[in-house]
C-alpha cells in the first residue's frame, strides 16, 4: 500500500522541514560582517543569496534572518568611493548561524572585538565564510590555523607569507575545512554561497536560489581559478635567454640534456639551478607553460583540440585533455565554452 500525503504543498513542507535541520542547528540566522574598504559586489553576493525573502514563492527556500554589522555603526566606506550606512553592530552576529565576512582591505590590522566575535561564532558551532580577501580576517583570528583555505590569487601570495601556518590554495574556487569556508573572488562567493546553501538545506534551494539568480546551480569548490599569468623572468639570471626560448618553442620536444648543453651546464647542475630560478623543474614549468598556451588558444583561436595539441608540444589530444584537467579541473571544451561560449566551443572536438 502507498501511503499518500495530502496536497503538494504539504509534502513540500515536510522535506523542507527535514532538510533545514543539520545536527540540530537551523540556518535560519546569518550576519554579514563588513570592515572599512570593502568589496560591493561580494557584499551584494551575500545580499542577494541570503537577504532576499523567496519563502512565498512556492520553491521551498526559507525566510533567513539578515543582518549586516560592523564594529562601529555608522557610515563604513568602500573600495570604490561611496559608503554603506550600517546600523548594527557586532552583537547582532552573537547568534548568527553562519557568520561572512565581506571582503577587507588586507594589508590592515584586524580589529581585536572582531577576532573575538569570530572566535564565539566558530567555538559555539555555526558556519564562518569569508569571501574573497576576508579570508585575511578569518587568518588574523587564528581560525585558518593549520587548514586550508584559499582568496582570490591575486592574494593568496600575501596570505601564504603573512600566515604561513595556513595550507593556502589558490587553484580552487572555494574550500570547505570542517564548518569554515573561504572563497576565491567575484563569482567564487556565490559558488561559496550556493555550496553552503546545498550542504544546509538540500540541492533543491540552493538550484532555486540559484535560478532567481541565473546563476550556475554548483560548481565544483576544487576547479581552479582562471589566472592569467604572463611569463616572469623576475629571478631568472643565468637561465633568462633560455625560459625566453623556452616559451617561444615550447611545440617541440626537448630533454634535460638539450637544454643543460645550452646552458654550458651538466645535467644535475641545471635541474638544480632551473629549480631555483623558476621555482619548478624543467618538465613541471614546460607543462605549465604548454597549458596557459592551450589557454589562450582555447579563447582566441578556431584551431580545434588535435591542433592545439600540436601547437602547445602535447602531441596528442589525450595528453593535453589530461594536462589541462590536471591543471585547472576543468576540460578544454569546458573552459573554451565558458570564455567563448557554446558555439565557439564545438570547435574544440
């Protein structure tokens, strides 16, 4: 025999029900803690997943209790020049079920009540986020101690040296480490965001979240930030012509001892000495390389997958989907249609 609830909408209420429990703790109230020079667009992130009251709209997200603080109420200035009228301050983050922190300026001392706010928001059970460079926040009171964590990459260096106790990681959108997460910056937050989301309350809220959003539903915490680095010589000094030719051949297939002989050095002398100006090995740094090159044709060029195999020195498709997967999580058809959309990325097959 099956049994049959009543309406739809009862139904509905009993799973949402269900979902919204997580050991006990609802995550009902959450508080957004923003500092002087902070980010509009990450705030605004935290705004509109959590702010937003959808609870009548018959997709099964519940009213969150929102509130924005700071340490002194008042007028709280912004990065890009104008301010944000805060009216409280951070008691209204003493109950909060998950506390974020808003993106700050990180080069600048972390304010001691601050740290102590965190610190109760984290020994009494609730999530602690931060977004983008709030991450500094969270490290500045001692709670990214021996975990990993990661900030936008443009950051993560400052962070490394600043903290070194931190396992920072900038090749990730978001990381989860027991009930902290850290996000990347820009649209990182909302992944951070809508993981949470999924974690607490169920894949069916957090995709209806992320539809009133039109936003992606989820995306994997562990893809790798899009980092657009130029080659950098800045510590190259006996090996600079070469990393120049390097980079200017990499379709061609070199050895340890090709490259030593170009340099007037023995094998082991060079691995040595490449390592020590590059900060990789010859075969780690070539790879690199061949995949920012992959990058760039991926966004710029028609040439499809075999050829841009050729062109970047992998030979074979296999191996520069393999590379490239190992490199940034993500396929080449994946990034080239992410960068250029759908139709161009049919050219990738």
């Amino acid at each position: 025999m099956v049994r049959r609830y009543g309406p739809k909408k009862e139904w509905q209420k009993r799973l949402l029900a269900i979902k919204n429990c997580h050991n006990g703790l609802m995550l009902k109230n959450v508080a957004v803690l923003i500092l002087p020079g902070t980010s509009p667009f990450e705030f605004g992130v935290a705004c509109e997943v959590f702010g937003i009251d959808r609870s009548a709209r018959g997709t099964g997200v519940p009213a969150f209790d929102f509130r924005v603080c700071t340490p002194a109420p008042g007028k709280v200035d912004t990065k890009t020049g104008f301010s944000i009228d805060v009216a409280l301050g951070l008691e209204a983050a003493e109950d909060a079920d998950l506390l974020i922190v808003a993106p700050y300026q990180w080069d600048a001392p972390v304010p001691e009540k601050v740290k102590q706010s965190l610190r109760r928001a984290h020994a009494r059970g609730a999530w602690v986020m931060s977004l983008c460079t709030g991450a500094f926040v969270l490290a500045g009171a001692g709670l990214l101690d021996g975990r990993r964590a990661t900030t936008h990459w443009q950051y993560s260096q400052q962070l490394a040296q600043q903290y070194p106790q931190i396992h920072v990681d900038e090749n990730v959108l978001y990381v989860q480490d027991d009930r902290i997460i850290t996000s990347a910056g820009t649209s990182a937050g909302i992944d951070a965001c809508l993981h949470l989301v999924r974690t607490e309350l169920g894949a069916g809220v957090a995709a209806a979240i992320a539809r009133d959003m039109v936003v992606p539903p989820h995306r994997e915490g562990g893809q790798a930030q899009y980092i657009a680095r130029p080659l950098s010589l800045e510590g190259c000094s006996t090996l600079k012509d070469l990393v120049v030719w390097l980079s200017e051949n990499l379709d061609r297939e070199v050895s340890i001892a090709e490259l030593s002989q170009r340099v007037h050095m023995s094998e082991r002398t060079f691995a040595r000495r490449f390592r020590a100006e590059t900060g990789a090995t010859p075969a780690a740094w070539i790879n690199a390389q061949r995949v920012l090159l992959a990058q760039e044709l991926l966004e710029t060029s028609d040439l499809n997958i075999d050829e841009i195999a050729r062109a970047t020195g992998f030979g074979q498709a296999v191996l520069l989907r393999h590379h490239f997967v190992k490199a940034l999580n993500i396929s080449p058809a994946s990034y080239r249609r992410t960068f250029r959309g759908s139709s161009a990325a049919m050219a990738v097959h």
